[in-house]
C-alpha cells in the first residue's frame, strides 16, 4: 500500500490480467468439456443408424455445437445440390462443395472456440517483464532514499526491496498460469479439431456413397 504511485500501477495491471486469465482458465476448461460432451452426444445419435434427414431436421438446421455445425453444414450443401435439376450427384463437383462447407465450418467453430487465447499467448511472455520494470522501479526507489536520508538502514532499504520483489511474483503469478494454460488448451483445441476434421471426412464419405447410389 505504501508503494510508489508506479509500483502500484504495475501491480494493479498485472493483478487485472492475472484476474483475466483465471476467467479465461475457466470459459475454456468448461468449454473443451462442453463441446466434447455434446460431440459425443452427437455422435451416439449419429451412428444409430437413424435417418440422415431426421437428425439433419432436429439438430443439423439449427445447429448448437460444433460437431452437429459440420453435419449440418455438409448435409445441407448435400441436399441443396440435390434439389439441382438435372445433377449428377456422383460428380467431383459435389463432393467438392461438401469438402469445402466442412472445412470453412470446421475453421469457423475452432476460431470461435480459440477466442482469448491469443490473450493468453500475449500475458504469457509479457507478464514478467511487465514485472521486472516494477523490481527495476522498486530498487531505484529504494535508491532513492538511501540517496536522500544518507543512511543504509535495513528500514530505509527494505520497503523499496519488497515492493520490487512483490511486483516480480506478481508477474509471475500472472504469467505462469496464462502460459501453461495456452499450451493445455491449444493442445485440448486442437485434438478437437481434429475430431471434427475425422467426422468430416466420414460424413462425407457417407455422402459420397450415397450419391452414387441415386445416380
């Protein structure tokens, strides 16, 4: 509390980001686990061998989460080609346009779910040095009134030290969180993606098989 008026900006602002990244740490721990539930969800409706059109009608039009976003993305581009006079289903074209719809919508659903983490990455590395230049402050202070009181007592060294020394484990109290948790996450995000890229892939086939079999 008795700190120098920049001390205490720094420790302020790196108090905020450490709050920021702790609300971060939760949005995305809740989140990878609600989209992996819901995925599985999906996926158990999925191969139960139900009708593609009925699981397109009650989940895939409006869709509220990823997995169910690509399946309705690649059916419903499927079903608009098919209502095309005259088109020939087995076609690359169509096929093509199906690939397409899942790979925008599978990079449209992990960009929404990566939002933030970019936050992450920045706290990470800059957290400490946004630290340091308050232990660098801290000590020029203390400095400072060794200069003006001409005395190095432990009680005119110490509260320009411990300010200093605050405001580094505040930095790394701030950064240390925020990094583990980029790594973790992208980690987590990423084996997500690739769920999803897999389920494309199979849905598509699937399409693709289907398609054939109407020619």
């Amino acid at each position: 509390m008795h700190a120098s008026i920049v001390v205490q900006l720094v420790i302020l602002g790196l108090v905020f980001c450490s709050a920021f990244v702790w609300a971060v740490i939760i949005e995305k721990y809740m989140s990878v686990r609600r989209v992996n539930r819901e995925a599985d969800a999906f996926e158990e409706r999925f191969w139960s061998g139900g009708s593609l059109d009925d699981i397109y009608e009650a989940e895939g039009a409006k869709p509220s989460n990823p997995m169910a976003a690509v399946f309705g993305a690649a059916m419903g581009e499927w079903r608009r080609s098919a209502r095309i006079n005259g088109a020939d289903m087995s076609r690359g074209g169509v096929r093509e346009r199906v690939d397409r719809a899942i790979t925008i919508t599978v990079t449209r659903e992990m960009d929404r779910l990566g939002k933030r983490l970019i936050a992450l990455a920045t706290i990470g590395p800059v957290a400490p040095f946004i630290g340091l230049f308050g232990t660098v402050w801290g000590i020029m202070h203390a400095f400072g009134s060794i200069a003006a009181q001409h005395n190095t007592n432990l009680a005119v060294v110490a509260p320009g030290i411990s300010e200093a020394l605050f405001a580094t484990a505040i930095g790394l109290l701030t950064a240390i969180p925020a990094y583990v948790a980029y790594n973790v996450t992208s980690g987590a995000l990423d084996l997500f993606a690739e769920r999803l890229s897999s389920f494309g892939i199979e849905f598509a086939a699937i399409l693709s098989r289907q398609s054939e079999e109407r020619s």
